[in-house]
C-alpha cells in the first residue's frame, strides 16, 4: 500500500492522496495542476506541498475557476424578442 499516502497541505488544508489526486473540501477530485491553479498560486508560501513544478505537470485552462455562467448572447437575443 505505498501509493496510498495522503499528504495535506498545511498552508492550503487541501489533501494530495498518492502521486497526483487532490481532495479538495467540496467539490470533485481534482489534480495538482487544478489545486495549484486554484489555492497553491495565491498562497505563496514555502511551506505549501504543492509548489514542485516538475509534480504539478502542464496547467490546463480549466484547471483555473471558471466564469460564472452569463447569459449568451443568443440567449438575450431571445429574451429581447419575447418582450
Ligand atoms: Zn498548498
């Protein structure tokens, strides 16, 4: 059971379970690309886990937050002709 191993970031409280599965407190399992993307980045601290660039591998742009869902424009579009 060597690959079973959690560590939780003590600057972050998000828990790294093996080599690159992140628990974060609600949510889905997430990476260590996303929890950089997301807490790790703004933390700038040494003591975070999770600052080794080579662990955290290519950053995707969904790793970051995404926007808030707004209204298209089609959307509006339609909204516009109903009333
Ligand atoms: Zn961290």
């Amino acid at each position: 059971m060597s690959n079973c191993n959690v560590e939780v970031c003590p600057v972050c409280g998000v828990k790294i379970e093996g080599e690159d599965k992140v628990l974060f407190s609600c949510g889905p399992v997430g990476t260590r690309a996303r929890l950089w993307a997301r807490v790790c980045q703004y933390a700038k601290n040494p003591d975070c886990i999770n600052q080794n660039k080579e662990a955290i591998g290519p950053i995707r742009e969904k790793d970051f937050y995404s926007e808030p869902p707004s209204l298209s424009p089609t959307v509006k579009e339609k909204q516009r002709q109903a009333s």
